[in-house]
C-alpha cells in the first residue's frame, strides 16, 4: 500500500485557491483516503517555503512521496487528469 505526501501551493483565499483545496479533499477522499497527508500552504505565509520547493504558479500541488517529485498546477477540477500527473492509479471511478 502506497502513501502519498501531498503540499498544496495556495495564495490567500482566491477563488482559485479555494476551489483547488475543496478539490483536492475530494479527491483524496474518494480516491487515497488514510493513505495520503496533505499540507495546505500559503504563499503569501510562508514565502520561504514557496521559494525553497520552487514554486512559480499557485495553485500548485505536489506529490513528495512516494519519489519522484510530481507538480500539477490549476484548481485541480479534473480529477482523472490530477491523478494521471501525480501518477496515483484511481480507483472505480469516471470523471
């Protein structure tokens, strides 16, 4: 069984940024459920962290674990399209 460590690249409460975190909790409770944390963070927050991990567009997610390091960037409301890029193979399910 796979776990997966997921940062959400946000920037304030946008409609982008909140449509993104809505999604991706869909997503991860339809899909990995227990087998995935997920940090939330806020660019305008924690600049450090955004410029450390590299990040140039928000929202951003990142899958850390397992390697390598896979990015999608956009709201993530096409969840077949989300799980293809971060390589995490869907259960039953159409989009």
């Amino acid at each position: 069984m796979t776990f997966f460590k997921l940062k959400l690249y946000i920037a304030g409460q946008s409609p982008r940024s909140r449509s993104a975190i809505q999604n991706i909790r869909r997503i991860i409770a339809e899909q990995v459920q227990d087998q995935c944390d997920l940090d939330i963070i806020d660019v305008y927050e924690h600049p450090q962290q955004a410029e450390d991990d590299r990040i140039l567009a928000t929202p951003t997610l990142v899958r850390e674990n397992p390697p390598p390091i896979r990015r999608i960037i956009g709201d993530l409301s096409h969840t077949t399209k989300v799980l293809e890029a971060l390589e995490i193979t869907p259960r039953a399910y159409a989009d």
